[in-house]
C-alpha cells in the first residue's frame, strides 16, 4: 500500500484543497518514494508561507504527523525480523523465502529513507497468516485476540443454539475497573497543563447497567453524555518536571450478553425504514466506501443470497474464514481500512468490523459500529464489533473477529456471534470518529476508534509513545 495516501487522508479529514499545488505534488512524490525527510521539509516550508491558510497548515501539519507515526510502525530491520522468527521458530529464513513472504504481502514493510522498515510485529503476524511461514515452523501459532475457550464456552452453553426462544439474556457481570494513563515525565514543559479523556461506559446501551462512578483522580473532571459518539470522563492537570502526569478513574457497571437465534429470524422481512435506514446503509469516507474491491467482492460471494438473513451470514462467513486475525497498524495512518483487508487479506478486530459493516451497508443492511473492551477475565484488551438491523427484531450483535477463533468451540463460536454477545464487554462507543466532550482541538492520536484514551496541550497532540495506560479490573 502506497504511503501517499496519508496525505490524501489529510485532505480528506479537513476537507479543503491546497493552494499550492506545485508543493503538494512534490510532497506527494516524496511520500511515493518513500523519501520522509524530503517531504517533513516541504511540508515546513509550504506552513511557513504566509499565504498558507490556517486549514491547508493544519492538513499538512497532519500529513507529516501521519508519517512520523508510520515510521513508529515501522520500526525493524530485517535482522530484527529474521532474529525474532529464529528464536520464537526455530529457523533462519533465506532471502528467497524473505523475499515471497514479502510479495505475497504477509511480510509487511515500507520503505523510509532508503531503508526496508519493517512492521513491528511484522514477523509475529507472519506466522498467523501465512500457511507457508507456519510450514517450517515447530512452535505454535502466535496467539490472537480471541478470549480462552473457556470463557467463550461459558457464554455457549447459556444458550440452544438450534431450538428455543427468539433471543436470550446471559447472566450478567458486574466489574469495578480502575483505569490509569500516565503521561511520560518531560513530555511537555514544567507547568503546562496536560488535557486527557480516558474511557467510560456508556448508560444508554441495553446490555450495560448499573454504570456508577467511584472516584477520579482530579477535583474537577467532566463526564459527556451519551448523546457523543465516544463516552469519556475528561481531567486536566498541570505537568511537573521530572515526574510523570498521571490521571485514573474508578467506576462499577453490569454487563449482560444478549442472543438471538438466527434460525428463527423472518427471512421475508423487508428492510427497515422505522429506523435511519439511508444513514445505516451509506457510505462514510474514508472507512465505509463502496469502492469496486468491495463491490466486486460483495456480489462474487452473495449472488445467491437473497434474503437479509442470508446476506449476513454469507458475508459473516466469508470473513471469518478469509481474513485471519493480525496485529494492527495504528488506524490513523490507513486510508481505507476495508480496503487494507482485502489487500492484505487479515485484520484486527476493528479492521474486519468495518469491512463487514461496509459489506453489509452495499447490501442494503442496516449495520453500526460499536466498541470499547474485552472484559474476560486475564484476557481484557481493547475490542471492537458491530450490530446489524432486522425489521420486527431490531438492532442485533455481531462479533465477526471472536467468530473465527480457532479454539475447540469454533463451529459453535461462529454459530453464536452471528448473533449475539457475551457478557464481559465494557461498552464505551456506538460509533466511529465522533467528537469529544469537551471538543479536542488537535488531531487525535486514533482517529477511528476510542478505547485506549486521548491527551493533548494548548499546542499540540501527544501520541501514544509518550503515555501509558492501564486497566485493572474486579469481578464481583
């Protein structure tokens, strides 16, 4: 995938054209061939005009973060690479087999001034997508973002998944989390204030009750509403020198998984238009876009497919069984992220989520984004899925990433979330690339998602290698 597209996400996120057109193009050069010097100078350049405008400074400014963040991806040599697969695989790949690893595109890299930069977990990823790589491997597949299967089969054997009700309600959970981000010690200057959000769950979802606020490690915070995409509990706090700048909150919620029997749904039903169903079947660039991958994809695997029903579970299937899970770049510097997967045939969570919302959207069916975090027990991390919409039922769960784990439950994982959720989720966005309360000026550090939290200054944007974050989590 061509790097310049970072810079022509930064047009699309502020929405303007730049005036000089000469820079840019020469900018967008560089990016291709990989030169970021070149283009981190150009870029300071063009912001020194006085005839740049405040917004085309703020797209390019963006363009040279992006870059800078790739680069932080993009981290390891090819010592690096083939000293990890000899201590973790018990072999030392040739330069013949380096070589098709990276033509087939399961060894990911860019090239960065001249020099092969390889992924950072490039080499992990490598063994979960690659059935050749694995061919010479002794050691077992690199683990995935899937939870035990114990715990999967916990939240299976609540529910018949062939008989019975329309839909059932698994026993709830109830956690107490502690959340901390800390800013790194010199980060910004003694005596400057430091603006953070950290997550909280969301009170107007369903399945998640009972949400109580304990304690914040500042006097004065501010909770947003669910009316905003992405909930949060938003602190301020001065910087010392020398010393990290810590913010945490305290909260309790009950979580309760939800499952509908899809065998029992209304295969004649038409779609829904008591709902937005224009919003929930539209596009939305950069991520959701019916491009001609996507529609060529779509169509090749539902042209027998006729019904609401029939086209989730053919899509459903289709990525569970594709588009193994693999450790993600930072969504802030993909263009499209639908179009990643397919390109690069894996995905993270979050990644295969849109693709599915995507698909199912070109279809006519009514799909969302939602997110926040895995709860189960010694397996918490950050988490994304989705919901579709069937007329007379209503907004159901879909979890495509924990349907395609390779446990012993697989057959009945894929059964039960297509249709359903367990009850260790910590919900905290019903959408995508929504706005803060309060309003964040500057550029997030993760512009789709929000889960692991966001700080900023009067001045700038601080990124995710500056700070640290950390859930600790009690069940009662």
């Amino acid at each position: 995938m061509k790097t310049i597209a970072l810079i022509l996400f930064g047009f699309l996120l502020y929405g303007c054209s730049i005036s000089n057109q000469n820079g840019v193009s020469q900018i967008d050069s560089e990016i291709e061939s990989g030169n970021y010097s070149n283009a981190y100078k150009l870029i300071d350049s063009i912001v020194a005009l006085e005839e740049t405008s405040d917004n085309e400074k703020q797209k390019l400014l963006f363009t040279k973060d992006s870059l800078q963040r790739v680069a932080l991806d993009f981290n390891k040599d090819i010592s690096d690479v083939t000293l990890w697969i000899k201590e973790n695989h018990g072999f030392e790949p040739s330069s013949t087999q380096i070589e098709r690893w990276e033509r087939e595109k399961v060894l990911e890299y860019r090239i960065i001034d001249n020099q092969k930069k390889y992924f950072r977990n490039a080499a992990a990823n490598l063994f979960r997508i690659s059935e050749n790589a694995r061919s010479f491997s002794s050691s077992q597949k690199p683990t995935s973002d899937t939870p035990k299967d114990s715990l999967l089969v916990e939240a299976l054997q609540e529910v018949d998944l062939n008989n019975g009700s329309l839909n059932y309600a698994l026993p709830p959970k109830t956690m107490i989390v502690s959340y901390t981000l800390s800013v790194k010690p010199n980060v910004v200057k003694d005596g400057e204030v430091i603006r953070a959000w950290l997550p909280y769950p969301r009170k107007d979802i369903s399945r998640q009750t009972n949400v109580k606020f304990i304690s914040a490690s500042e006097t004065n915070y501010i909770l947003s509403n669910d009316k905003t995409v992405h909930t949060s509990i938003y602190m301020e706090k001065e910087a010392q020198a020398d010393e990290a700048t810590v913010f945490s909150v305290e909260f309790e919620f009950t979580s309760q998984g939800e499952w509908f029997n899809f065998n029992q749904f209304d295969k004649n039903k038409s779609d829904s238009k008591s709902i937005d169903y224009k919003y929930y079947t539209s596009e939305r660039k950069p991520h959701i876009q019916f491009t001609d991958a996507i529609k060529d994809l779509t169509d090749s695997i539902t042209k027998d497919a006729s019904t609401t029903s029939s086209i989730v579970s053919t899509i459903y299937n289709h990525i569970v069984e594709n588009y193994p899970w693999a450790s993600a770049l930072e969504y802030s510097t993909i263009n499209n992220i639908p179009e990643y997967v397919i390109e690069n045939r894996k995905g993270d969570c979050g990644q295969v989520a849109l693709l599915l919302i995507t698909m199912l959207r070109y279809k006519g069916v009514p799909a969302r984004w939602q997110s926040g975090w895995m709860m189960h027990p010694n397996e918490v991390n950050l988490h994304d899925w989705a919901e579709y919409y069937i007329e007379g039922i209503g907004w159901i769960p879909i979890d495509v990433s924990f349907g395609r784990s390779e446990n012993s439950s697989n057959l009945l994982s894929k059964l039960f979330f297509i249709s359903g959720i367990d009850s260790y989720r910590l919900y905290v966005n019903n959408d995508y690339s929504g706005n803060f309360y309060p309003e964040k000026k500057h550029p997030r550090s993760e512009t789709v998602d929000f889960q692991r939290g966001e700080v900023e200054t009067k001045f700038e944007n601080i990124y995710f290698n500056k700070w640290t974050y950390k859930m600790q989590v009690v069940y009662k």
